[in-house]
C-alpha cells in the first residue's frame, strides 16, 4: 500500500499551479498598451516615430520615475541605490508623457514643488466618469479634427473654460490644471495618438502640441509599462525577495493573497489536515443471510424450492395487478383471470409447481 502524501503538498502544488497560469496568460505577449515600442493598433510606435521625424527633443525613459522627477536626491530603497538622472534633468524643466498601460496603475505622480517649478505631465487615460456622449466623435482643436473614441467626459463643474483643452457639450475630454508655473495634462481616452489613428493627422498633431508647447525635453514614461535598462535591471536584482515584493503591482499581490487565502480555507486552516479515522465496513446481515442461504440451496440442487418462493411471489404481484387480493389462490383461478385476451404460456411456466430440478441456466431465464 502506497504512504499517502501530507494535504500540504497537494494545496502547495495547487498554488504554484495557480501562480504558474496565472503568469502564462496574464503576461503580456506583445508591447503592452500604450507603449512607444508598440506597434499594434493600441501601441504608440507610429506616433513615436513621428516626432522623432519632426525633430523634437524627445526621449524613452526606462528607469524609475523619481530618477527623473527628483534626480538631486539619492533614492535608497533596501539597499537599492539609483544613479541620478543627466544632468540636464537637473537644471530646466521637462515634460513627463504617461500613457495609461491599460491596468489602472502608475508608477506614481510628481510632488506639488515638482510642479511648480515648471514641469508639466501629459497624463493620458485617467478614466473620469462616463457620460451620455456618443462612443465616437470628431471634435475641433486648432490642429483640426480630433478623432475620439470614448463617452467618457470631465464634468463641465470639474474646469474652467480656459482649461479645457478639447470639449464638446458633454464635458471636457482634454483639459488641464494649473500648478504653479507648471501644469498637468489629463486625456480623458489612452488612444489619444494611438497607432490606429495613422489615418487622423489632427490626432498626431493635437497631442504633440500638447506635449511640445512649454518648450521643453519630452520624457515618455516607459518604465511605467515594464520596460527597464540593463543598469536599473541589474540594480533591481541585487535587491532580493523584499525588493521585488516593494516594486511589484499591488494588483498582482492581491490576486497572489487571494490564491494563498483560498487554498488555506481549502484546507480548513491546518497544515498537515485533520487527522483522518479508519471507519470499520458495518455488515449488511440481510445480504449475507441471503448469500448464505442461496449457496446452501445451490449445493443442495433445490431448484425446485427457489422455483416455488419466485412463483409464489410473482404470483402475489400478479393477482395484485389483477385485483384479486393479496390471499394466495390456487394457481389455475389465476391463469383463468389472465387469460382473457392475454397469453398463459408464460404464467403457467412461472407458476408450475411439479417438483422437477432445473439447470442453473433454465433457473435464470
């Protein structure tokens, strides 16, 4: 007999089963979207090139978010030291581009102070609330039209007339907030110059005038969909289970907790599971008499006994059906009630008492 294996083997094997799947189909396979090295319909590959085509400063960073927003600080995180920025960040002001991965989550917003020395952040795809506009619609802007696919809009009550940046009667799908000398930027879609909009010029040009009009070096926030440089990968690693455990998505170590939590109610809350007793088999006597009974009548050869008590029964169901009490009669009343419009054949057999043995076979049929 083989040693059963301990439950907590089976619910840890469940769980990194778990883990393992949810790895295999939640990872990304392709560029997530929003990305400037996309280049699927939600990736920003299209736009990217284009602005590198019309000359401007602009730039992929791939490292954490506060290298760049706060470079004159030293960042230590459980013994992960960064190294700082370029030292132009350091001095002029910058605009900081962050398009939403499509998860809800960003790697963090800058500090009023950041703000008010003059940088500004382009944030596409905050999801305010959804209103009564149409899916799809082409607003005006000074570049020309500008192709939305969304019916989310900002409350009218949210901004002033001078913030709003592209609006129609519903509310404001572009608009800004004002920040010192600085300012932030929300897009109410993430599709704002996606790669499917290549045929819309007034989409392209509309969000590079927003991220071109203060004039300053353009940041696209890459580390925000997972992308990292060899230097902030190789940093990353020396920092070990508990760093990872601070850079991971909340998300992710939710569904994890939500995993362990499930297989630990599973299990009744015990590591090694309730103790289990051996259960005696309780004997059935009515079939054991009956067992014991058929052999002894079968090494006898008192077929014709079995052939009597089957008769007799059957004989019972069948005055039952016939309406003639449950008295046993004599057998030719009962063939005389059977018979009318039906064959007798078939009773007579079963009800034939003449004492002769029979074959195992002529028993059963």
């Amino acid at each position: 007999m083989s040693k059963r294996r301990p439950r907590w083997v089976w619910f840890g094997a469940i769980g990194l089963l778990a883990l393992f799947l949810l790895s295999l189909f939640a990872a990304p396979r392709t560029a997530p979207s929003g990305s400037t090295y996309g280049r699927a319909p939600d990736g920003y590959g299209a736009w990217y090139a284009y602005m590198q085509q019309q000359g401007v400063s602009i730039q992929q960073w791939r490292k954490p978010l506060p290298q760049l927003i706060e470079p004159e600080k030293i960042h230590d995180t459980l013994s992960i030291r960064f190294p700082a920025a370029p030292a132009a960040s350091k001095q002029a002001p910058l605009t900081l581009l962050q398009i939403s991965p499509g998860n809800g989550l960003w790697t963090g917003t800058p500090t009023d102070d950041w703000f008010k020395q003059g940088n500004v952040l382009v944030r596409l795809g905050v999801r305010p609330s959804i209103s009564q506009a149409p899916f799809r619609a082409r607003l005006d802007s000074p570049v020309g039209k500008v192709k939305i696919e969304t019916s989310r809009r900002s409350a009218p009550s949210s901004y002033t007339p001078e913030q709003a940046l592209l609006k129609d009667q519903y509310g404001a799908v572009v608009w800004q907030e004002p920040i010192g000398e600085g300012r932030i930027i929300y897009a109410a879609t993430p599709y704002l110059a996606a790669n499917a909009y290549q045929d819309e010029p007034g989409n392209f040009k509309f969000l590079e005038k927003l991220v071109t009009a203060a004039g300053y070096p353009i940041y696209v926030d890459e580390y925000l969909h997972g992308y990292k440089d060899q230097e902030t990968i190789a940093h990353e690693a020396s920092g070990g289970v508990l760093a990872y455990l601070v850079r991971t998505p909340l998300l992710l170590v939710g569904v994890q907790a939500a995993v362990i939590l499930l297989v630990l109610i599973w299990g009744q809350n015990q590591r090694l599971g309730a103790p289990l007793k051996l259960v005696e088999p309780q004997p059935d006597n009515s079939q054991a008499y009956i067992q014991a009974l058929a052999t002894v009548l079968r090494k006898a050869g008192s077929s014709d006994f079995v052939r009597d008590a089957i008769g007799k029964a059957e004989q019972l169901n069948v005055q039952r059906s016939l309406g003639l009490g449950t008295d046993l009669l004599d057998p030719q009343t009962v063939i005389a009630a059977w018979q009318q419009g039906r064959s007798v054949e078939e009773l007579e057999a079963v009800l034939r008492r003449d004492g002769q043995r029979l074959s195992d076979g002529e028993l059963l049929a």
